[in-house]
C-alpha cells in the first residue's frame, strides 16, 4: 500500500522580510525522519514540473522533503508562473544563499516540522544553479550530513565578455530578444554580486572543502550545463565520499519537465534514494 503524504505548506521571511513559500511533506504518524531540502534552478520554482513529484516520492521512500521558492524567483500569487518580473530582476547569488541559511536554520531551530523531521540530519538537493547552491552552503552547516546533485553548475559566472558589456550598457540583461514577449530582465545587481563575491561562491573551492557523502548525477547530453561541469567538480571533490553517477543520453531536465512513464526523472529519483538509504541506514 502506498503510504499517505502529508502536506503542510508554510511561509518563512527571507532576511530582508521577502516571502519564502515552502512545502513540507512527510509520511503521517511515523516518528522523526531524516530531512531532505531541495533547491530549484534557475527559472523554477517549488511548484514547477518534476519538483512536487521529486518531494513527494523522496517523502514516500521515508525521508521528510522541505522544497521551496527562493524569495525574489518571481513567483509569487499565481504559484504556477513568474509574474513578480521586479523581483526577479532584484535577484542575486548572494541573496539565495541567504534564503536557504534561514531554511535551514529553521530547520535547526525547530520551528519547523516538530515531531516529523530530524533536526540534525539534514540533506541538501539542488538541481542546476540549486546544485552550486547547494555545494556552497554544504561546508557552513554542520548538521548537513549528506549532498546530492543533479545536473550542478561549477560557476556562477555564465555570461560571456559581450553579453556583460551589453548588461552594463542597458543596467540590465533581457532573456528573451523579443522582450514584449518575455519581459523577463538580470538586473545589474546580479553581475556585480557574482563579480564581487566570486571567493565566497567559488562552487569549485567549495567542492573540495566537502567532506560528507556526495551524490553528483548528470546526463552527458546536457547542453545547458555540460557534464564536464559536473566532472570538474568530482575532480575537485572528496573521491572517499563522491560518487559521480553519469546518465547515458540524458539532458539538462531528465526528460522534463512533465513526468511520464519511462522519464528519466524516475531513474534519478530511484538512484538517489537508493544512495540515501545505503548512506543514512
């Protein structure tokens, strides 16, 4: 029988008083369990494609799942789509780091979860721009004890030298060349943050400083973010606590984002889980 999945939905404020909605799904009237935190990429949100599946078979397999828009992605009353284009043009690195700090400090803290998550046996996810994320905030929590990455970026920094001239040009960088039809806009604020802060968001510095179970997983036709990303940060990583698991004719979305029969979401949900149980128990 398939084990019922609670669902608590909830609100933190991010350090400058934005909303961050989270999802909390866990079985029902089972004790305490290990807490797995997701991070979505770039242009996501907690709600986008596979996300709410991902939670709820994480869930399912006995974990508690925490997933959650960070606050300026730009969703924000219409759950299903980015619609607060200001606050997604406010957006910085920097400020998602600090976004998941306050999950996981209220995690920590308790004020989350009471009774259905363990407090000290935490479990980041993160997928894309969430992955170097991820990485990055892995090394400042001691009660992270295990990492999983899926599709990770190794850098911040992803523009080339003419779209950073045209970025300073205009103060801002548009993500569509139709802008009427996706007014969509980088503000100014990121490329400066990735320019200003690239020691305290070096993904790759970080990777070797993780000393925790890793789980690296990334399809060799990703063309958005090549799986030599996800080499180089194996390479640089702990080889006695890293595994690197490639995926054979998979892209950037494991088939997404909707989930079909046959998807290789499903794979990637099943290898992971796999991998938390013969790391966790």
């Amino acid at each position: 029988m398939t084990p019922a999945i609670f669902r608590e939905s909830f609100v933190l404020k991010s350090s400058s008083g934005e909303r961050i909605a989270c999802d909390l799904r866990h079985r029902k009237k089972e004790g305490p369990k290990p807490v797995v935190v997701i991070c979505h990429s770039f242009m996501a949100f907690k709600d986008w494609g596979w996300f709410p599946f991902v939670a709820t078979e994480i869930a399912k397999a006995g974990f508690a799942t925490i997933v959650f828009n960070f606050s300026r992605n730009g969703v924000s009353e219409d759950p299903d789509r980015i619609t607060d284009f200001d606050a997604f043009q406010r957006n910085t690195i920097s400020h998602e780091l600090e976004d998941l700090s306050v999950v996981l400090g209220s995690v920590q803290k308790g004020f989350i979860g009471e009774g259905s998550i363990q407090r000290d046996r935490i479990i980041l996810l993160g997928h894309s721009r969430g992955g170097g994320l991820a990485i990055v905030t892995a090394v400042q929590f001691r009660d992270v004890k295990a990492l999983v990455t899926w599709s990770s970026v190794s850098t911040f920094d992803r523009w080339t030298q003419h779209q950073k001239e045209e970025w300073r040009k205009l103060g801002y960088l548009p993500l569509a060349r139709d802008t009427a039809g996706s007014p969509l806009r980088l503000g100014l604020a990121l490329l400066e943050d990735v320019e200003n802060n690239r020691k305290k968001q070096d993904i790759v510095k970080a990777a070797a400083s993780i000393h925790i179970p890793w789980l690296i997983i990334h399809g060799t036709e990703d063309l958005t973010v090549r799986i030599s990303e996800g080499e180089q940060l194996y390479a640089a990583a702990d080889k006695t606590t890293t595994e690197l698991f490639p995926l054979e004719k998979v892209g950037h979305q494991f088939d997404g984002p909707e989930v079909k029969e046959g998807s290789a979401i499903r794979g990637v949900v099943d290898v992971t889980v796999r991998w938390l149980n013969s790391i966790l128990f």
